[in-house]
C-alpha cells in the first residue's frame, strides 16, 4: 500500500480511542514475546561467568540486572537494557574492583559471548504471549503498517520474527545495535520513516518506561502500556492506557 493511499483507522483501547492512526509499532521483550525466563537465565549465566574470574561480584552484578532469586524487574538492565548497556554496566562493576576500564570491558565482553554462545537454543524457546499473533494478523489485515522495535538486536528481532512466522505483518523489524538506545524518541522517529508514517499517526505498545518515554518525546499519537494478566502497575503512569491482554487493542469501524 503506497504513502498516498495510506489508511487511517480508529484504535480503541479501554475507555480511549485514538483517530487518524496510520501504523502501531510493538516492543518484543515482555510484549510479543514472553522471554523473562530466558532474560533471568541469561543474566544469571553472564553474572556466573565473570563471578568465576572475579568471585564475589555476582551477586551484585545480579542486582544490577534486576534480577533477585526467581523475579525479573520489569524496570531493570535486564528487562529494558540493550546488549550493549548491560555489557557496559558489568564493565562498570567490574572496573570497581580495580582493573583498567580496557580490560573490564574485554572481561564484560568475552562473558557475555559466552552466555550467549551457551544459551543460544534457550533464546528460541521463549514463547509469544497468547493470542500475540491474532492481534498483529487482525491489525494489519485493516491496513495498519506494523512493526517491532525492541532493545534487543536487530538480529534478535528478526530471529524472532521468522520463528514466529511473522514477516507477512511486519514491515519492520528493528533492534538496537551501536546506536541510541531507548528511550532516544530518534529511534521511533527512524522507525517511523521505515514504515512510511508519521509519529504522530502512530501508537507505541511497550511494556516499559523506556517505550512511553522515546513515543511520547517522538510525538507519538498515543502510548498503550502493556503488563500481561494485570493492567495495574506503577512503572507505565506515562502510559496513556496500561492494558492486561494485547486483544484489548481493537480496530474500530
């Protein structure tokens, strides 16, 4: 569908609706895709590789990345966190302990390759959250352009994507590679121009603070908040709507 012919569709969401809407643009992590027990895993397996180097410094490095026992804090490194600022938060740690900032970060490096390396197969058994699939297939059978766009890399996206099958309703799938991170609103504004809408005819789905923060200073038409199974949570306040199930996201007549 070219720009021109672009539709422009009533979202209702809750007791809200948002008009003129050209395009939705989804988080993965913890929105699409239920991947807090492998997040928690691979946070524990990077804290237990540099622990052997450096014993003691995994249990704060545990905490760092928001990770306490069996929990993972929708708010912490690693629920929100790219690869790259995870990796330079264990450097930081790391470097307290003495060593020089170029080896800290090669320790940081090299333990997380490893954990990714170990935990490659885990990564694809994260499943996506009930009826995830529906809802992009009713929204873009209505015209809407779709897309991801996750602090996860864009590999990691897009690994996503075709393990789900996903490619017929996404028209982009980007990741955070070695550029700003979220909650940077040029993100959504590059997102945005990858699909060929404007922010402000476009909704932002997260499930983070991070994701209401870079769609609200982009200008975004609306941010729906997501927290599966309950809609009530303090750290998506920003959220113009915090819904408990993505079908509550409904295209209006």
């Amino acid at each position: 569908m070219s720009k021109g012919v672009q539709v422009l569709a009533i979202i209702r969401c809750r007791d809200l609706t948002f008009p003129n809407i050209q395009g939705i643009i989804f988080d993965k992590d913890g929105t699409l895709e239920d991947s807090q027990v492998f997040l928690r895993e691979l946070g524990q397996k990077r804290s237990r590789l540099i622990d052997a180097q450096i014993p003691g410094i995994g249990e704060p490095l545990l905490m760092a990345f928001g990770i306490q026992g069996d929990t993972l804090d929708p708010t912490g490194l690693m629920a929100v966190g790219s690869h790259r600022e995870n990796e330079i938060a264990a450097a930081a740690y790391i470097a307290e302990t003495g060593r020089g900032w170029l080896e800290s970060l090669a320790i940081a490096h090299n333990a997380f390759a490893e954990a990714d390396r170990y935990l490659q197969d885990a990564a694809h058994t994260s499943p996506m959250f009930t009826g995830s699939l529906e809802v992009l297939k009713l929204l873009s059978e209505a015209g809407l352009k779709l897309g991801i766009l996750s602090a996860d890399s864009t590999t990691g996206v897009q690994a996503f994507v075709q393990r789900h099958q996903l490619e017929p309703y996404l028209q982009l799938q980007q990741g955070v590679d070695q550029g700003p991170s979220k909650p940077e609103p040029l993100l959504f504004i590059q997102a945005c121009q990858t699909l060929g809408v404007e922010p402000a005819a476009t909704l932002m789905v997260g499930d983070s603070a991070g994701d209401m923060e870079m769609a609200r200073r982009a200008g975004a038409a609306g941010c729906i908040g997501i927290c599966w199974g309950t809609a009530e949570t303090a750290h998506l306040e920003k959220a113009d709507v915090v819904i408990g199930q993505l079908d509550e996201i409904q295209v209006s007549e």
